[in-house]
C-alpha cells in the first residue's frame, strides 16, 4: 500500500498551498505549521513532506525556526527542501534532525556537486526533486524551465547511485485534477528499483488507489488534504 506523506508549504511562516507554482495563487490554510503536523500525526502520519516556498524562490532559508519546530515537537519523520542550494544547507537540515533533506534546483544546475553529497551523506538521506513542466525540469520554485528533461536528471542521478525522487508535475500541483499516472508509469518501467515519489495533483481516495495500482508505494499530498477531498480520517491508516 502507498504511504500518503502529508505535505505542509511554508510561506511567511505560514501553511500555504499554490496552485501550478504559481506564488500569485497563494492561498493560506494555517498560522501555525506545528499544530498542523501534529494533526497529521494524531489522524496517523508517520512523516512529513516540508517545503519552504520562500527559501525555493529566494535561495535563503526563511522558515528554519517553524520547521524546526515541526522536527522537534511532530515525533514525525521530516523530508524538507526548498532553497537547498549548498553542502551547508544540507548539514544544517540534517544536523537540526530531518530524515532527508530534497535538493531541487540546485540537483539540475549542479550535478557533480549533489551528486558528491549522495556519497558523502548516503542515498538515504537526499531526495533528488525532479519538478516537471511539460516534461522539462523547472527550478528556483519552479519559476524557471531548464533544457534538460526528466529522463537525462534521473538517469544521471541513478548512475551516481542516489535512490529517492519526488517527481511533481506542475501543472497538476494544486489543481486537484488527478496525478501524473502516465509520466510515473513511464518512469517506473524505466527506471525500474528507484524509489518514486509522486507529488501533484491527488484528489481524491480513488487517486492514490490509482497510484497503488501502478506500483507507487510513496505519494505527497497537499491541498486535497486541505480542501476535504480525501479522507483523512483514513488516509495514513492503509
């Protein structure tokens, strides 16, 4: 069965979700990140998906203070990224008590680089973020689309023995239209023994059942949270 890791986006210190990226579509869901990790846990959550958006578009980490909280007081197991643009960001998070750490923009801009990280830290630790829009990889918050495809990030990635990536595909985020399941099918067959991620677009039970049955066995969701849309009386109890 899938593990549903609930997804909390920090912008100002507090809950946001965005619709496609896109920071003009903030809508604000809660002051305080904590109270909603602990809600998560008591409906069943075993860990977290932390984004924090102002340190994804900016490059400096702005919420450390309320994610630490989360690390902290949750009991959960915490995922963050956003803004993780050096070997610095990534022992700050580590050290501070983060299961793993996503490194996004600075993995396509970067790669020998990340990829030295992987080796130093272990595969277990960072979570390549593969964002997609149109089946290229978008970075810095996803205000930009690189050259480079999905495929290629992934392929190198693998060589260099990394093992964990959350696939997002943009235009699905926040819209509440359903996954990816196509590009995560392709993915899968392709790239068989990753582990996969899915993130974007869950709106509904029937959806992650969806992704269950294509072999996705981790999914991010966010706003279907937020919005009801899913059961979340249920939802970590699979």
């Amino acid at each position: 069965m899938s593990i549903v890791i609930p997804a909390i986006d920090i912008i100002n210190g507090k809950c946001v979700r965005l619709s496609k990226g896109d920071y003009n579509t903030e809508k604000v869901y809660g002051d305080d990140p904590l109270e909603m990790a602990l809600l998560f846990k008591e409906k069943g959550a075993t860990r977290i998906h932390i984004v924090d958006l102002d340190a994804a578009r900016s490059g400096k980490q702005s919420n450390v203070l309320a994610i630490q909280k989360i690390i902290d007081h949750s009991g959960l197991k915490v995922q963050v990224g956003g803004g993780v643009r050096n070997r610095i960001d990534v022992i700050t998070w580590l050290n501070a008590g983060a299961e793993k750490v996503i490194v996004g923009s600075t993995a396509q801009k970067d790669k020998p680089e990340v990829a030295s990280w992987i080796v130093e830290f272990g595969s277990d630790k960072i979570i390549i973020g593969a964002d997609v829009k149109d089946g290229f990889i978008a970075v810095h918050g996803w205000e930009e689309t690189s050259e480079d495809r999905i495929e290629n990030l992934i392929t190198f990635y693998v060589d260099k023995g990394a093992q964990y990536f959350l696939c997002t595909d943009i235009m699905q985020d926040g819209m509440l239209q359903g996954p990816s399941l196509g590009l995560y099918q392709n993915l899968l067959k392709q790239f068989a023994g990753i582990q996969l991620i899915a993130s974007g677009g869950v709106s509904s039970d029937d959806d992650i059942k969806k992704l269950e049955s294509i072999g996705i066995k981790m999914a991010v969701v966010g706003k279907a949270i937020y919005e009801g849309k899913v059961n979340i009386d249920t939802l970590f109890k699979n």
